[in-house]
C-alpha cells in the first residue's frame, strides 16, 4: 500500500511539474524519481535501478539517433520536396483536403511501425503546406498522433508485441480481430478532419492554386547546398528498402538504421566535410530527443525496480469489485487510457496487464481477450510526456507540449471509444466473460 501511495504520487507530481510548466520533462524526468526513490527508501539500489532503466531503453535511443538522422538527410537530398508539390496539385489550397490527406498520408506512413519515423516523414511533407496556408497546427498534431496511435497496433509495433509477449500469445492472433476497429478509428478521424477543415474554410477561406509551388523558405529541404536531385531515386529506393526491412524485421531497428544512414551519407555526402557538415545540422534536434530516452529510462527503472509498478498494479485490481469481474476486457480496455498515460508501456504490459489477465480468467476472460483490450488506449497514451516521440511531433510542428495535450486529449479519447465498441461488436473482446 505504501509502494503504490508513492508510485502514485510520483506520478501526480510528474504530471503536475510537465503540465505546469514549472520544470522541463528531461529534468522531471531524472528528479523526480530519483526524490520519491530516496523518500521511499531505495538509496541504496538506486544506481542500479537507473542504470537497468537506462539499458532497456538504450537500444530505442540508437534507434531513434539514427532514424532522425537519417530521414533528415533525406529530407536535405530533396527526396520529400516533389511529394509536397503533388500534395498541393491535389488540394487546390483547401484545408479540408489538407487535413484528411494528413490522415490518409499519416496511414500509409505509419505501417512501418514506428511513430519517430512516420513524424518526421509527414510533417516534413505537410508541414509548409500548414504553413502556406496558416492553418492551425494543432489540427496537425491531432490528426498525427491519433492516426499513429491507431496504426501503431500492428503487429510489429511496439503495444501489440508487448501484450501478446507478457500473455505468451501470438502477435499475429492478438492483432487480426483488432482490424475493423482500427479502420473505424480511421473513419472517425477522417470526419474529425472535415470538421477542422470546414471550421478551417470558414477561417481562412478556401484559396485556389494549381501552379506548383517551390516553398521559397518553408521547402521541405532547407539546405540548398545539401539537395541531390540526380540521386532522389537512388534515395528513394533506399527509403523504401529500409521500410521494406523495417516491416519484415529481417534485422533489428537500431541496426537497420544505422546501416541505412552509413550508406545514405557514403552515397549523398562523400566528402568527410560534407558529412560533419549535415551531422551538425540536426545534432540538436537528435540531442533533444535521445536526451529524453535515457530520462525515460530512469523513470521507468526506478518505477519498476522499487516494486511500484506492481503495487500500483494491484491496488487497481484489488478496487475492482467482484460484481464486476466479468466485465474485465471493458475495464481494462478503461484502464489502459489512463494508465498507459501515467505510466510507460513497458510498465503497462509487463506489470499491470498479466494482472489483469489472471483477474479475468477467474471470471471467465480469456487472456486474449484483456490483450486485446489492453491496446485499445494506445492514442491517448501517445499523449504521454513518457513518450519519446511525442517531443519529436510537437518540437517539428512548432507548439507548445501542453497545448497539444489539452487539445488533443478529446478527439483521442473519442478514438478510444470508437475502436473498443467495434472491438466489441466483431467480438475482438467481449463485454462480459
């Protein structure tokens, strides 16, 4: 009881700084724990708590250096520029086709798995058309992140993986069943978009223009000096090979990408000059956002080594009364918004999820029923400050953390809503055991 009360308030006083904006998220990150770990009683452990955080989170950090660097060279190269021209042949300069192309394009971006990556490619296309037509950017983050947050059930996304392998289930048998609800959060979204893009005509106007535009100051490439377009097909085919082994996981991510980016940066920037030069460029944007991994690392390692996780865990189960067990995949498909908002993923799956699952089969839920469930929050939990990635979205797009939460908690809980009643009606997961 005692573990869970401070778990708790970790967390309330985590969320309190972020929101605030009392303190960063990379400081709150390492002090904030570290407090509550040495209040707790844990002074001794508590190296080792940070350092095993910091580990298995390490090979998402190499990952992500990575990717960033590479898909901002190929941003330099000029390989997403002609995109941005076809998008705007297409739109005509109206808002709504912008804002449900943003949809359909984060969609079809998004099936490589991961959120990083399927940021950076789409907001370096939509992003100066957003900007052209001074659309409202919140829009932008919204539809992102929720269209992310549903594509990112796959089965080689990270959420999926986690459930199906804290239950010992199959990825694949998790995810199948989980398909018309995704394609009707989809559907949800692609409405969301008429609607911003209706309040957005009214705001600004529906402006026509058919002439391609080379983005005098807002192109997708900003370096003039960097562009390759005699490469862009050689780019683009190593774009599309590295997705390719991305999707099949013939090697592991962080491996994928830094091969990817040797081989970019050998083909692009021979020179060594050359090189340091594009490294430099986007060394702030890497630092911002691996700096976070690691702090990450340190709050989920002193979460999960000083037992709190677990206590938090049970505390959750044991409120459940037992009038209700039957009806444990609809709780839990409740409990994973707020919880995998509070806490990481990993925290989630491997600490409150086989919980959970062993409190529904006492009322006869199938484990595969709560894993199912269990994914059914994954757009508000991209709201989280304990996601990585979710800097990158804001930080590339321009706005303010806390904005986009207040804005976007809404149309993602609606998400939520709108996948778990489909997952229950094809019987994904039942409503009662």
């Amino acid at each position: 009881m005692t573990l869970a009360l401070y778990g708790f308030l970790m967390v309330a006083t985590f969320m309190t700084l972020i929101m605030t904006k009392r303190m960063t998220p990379l400081v709150a990150l390492i002090v904030v724990p570290t407090i509550f770990a040495l209040i707790a009683g844990f002074a001794a452990g508590i190296g080792d708590m940070m350092i095993e955080g910091i580990r298995n989170l390490a090979p998402t950090g190499v990952m992500l250096l990575f990717a960033i660097l590479f898909f901002s060279i190929m941003t330099d190269t000029g390989l997403f520029d002609p995109l941005v021209n076809r998008l705007l042949r297409v739109v005509h300069g109206d808002p709504l086709l912008i804002l449900i192309g943003t949809v359909v394009l984060c969609a079809l971006v998004s099936l490589d798995g991961d959120g990083s990556t399927t940021y950076i490619i789409t907001i370096a296309a939509l992003l100066p058309l957003y900007k052209r037509y001074d659309m409202n950017r919140l829009y932008l983050c919204c539809l992102l992140m929720s269209t992310s947050g549903i594509m990112n059930l796959t089965p080689w996304g990270g959420p999926t993986a986690r459930a199906a392998s804290a239950l010992e289930l199959d990825p694949a048998t998790v995810f199948l069943p989980l398909i018309p609800g995704m394609i009707a959060g989809l559907a949800f979204l692609i409405g969301l978009a008429v609607w911003f893009g209706r309040k957005e005509r009214h705001r600004l106007g529906h402006v026509k223009t058919n002439e391609p535009t080379t983005f005098t100051g807002m192109a997708v490439s900003q370096f003039p000096e960097a562009r390759r377009p005699h490469l862009r097909w050689v780019n683009a085919t190593l774009t599309i090979t590295l997705l390719a082994g991305l999707v099949s996981g013939i090697m592991p991510l962080s491996v994928l990408m830094m091969l990817a980016f040797a081989i970019a940066m050998i083909i692009n920037y021979p020179q060594v000059a050359e090189q340091k030069e594009r490294i430099a460029a986007h060394a702030g944007n890497v630092l911002s956002v691996v700096s976070l991994i690691f702090a990450a690392g340190i709050f989920t390692g002193i979460l999960s080594g000083t037992g709190m996780v677990e206590a938090m865990s049970q505390q959750v189960v044991d409120f459940i009364p037992p009038a209700m067990g039957p009806y444990m995949a609809p709780i839990t498909a409740a409990l994973s918004l707020p919880f995998t908002f509070f806490i990481s993923n990993d925290a989630f799956y491997f600490g409150m999820l086989p919980i959970l699952a062993e409190a529904g089969s006492h009322y006869g839920v199938s484990p595969m029923a709560i894993a199912r469930a269990s994914l059914m929050g994954q757009p508000v939990h991209l709201l989280s400050p304990l996601v990585p990635s979710t800097y990158l979205l804001v930080s590339l797009a321009g706005i303010d953390l806390a904005d986009h939460q207040r804005f976007t908690l809404i149309p993602a809980t609606l998400v939520c809503v709108v996948m778990t009643l489909v997952g229950m009606a094809v019987l994904a997961f039942p409503f009662a055991g």
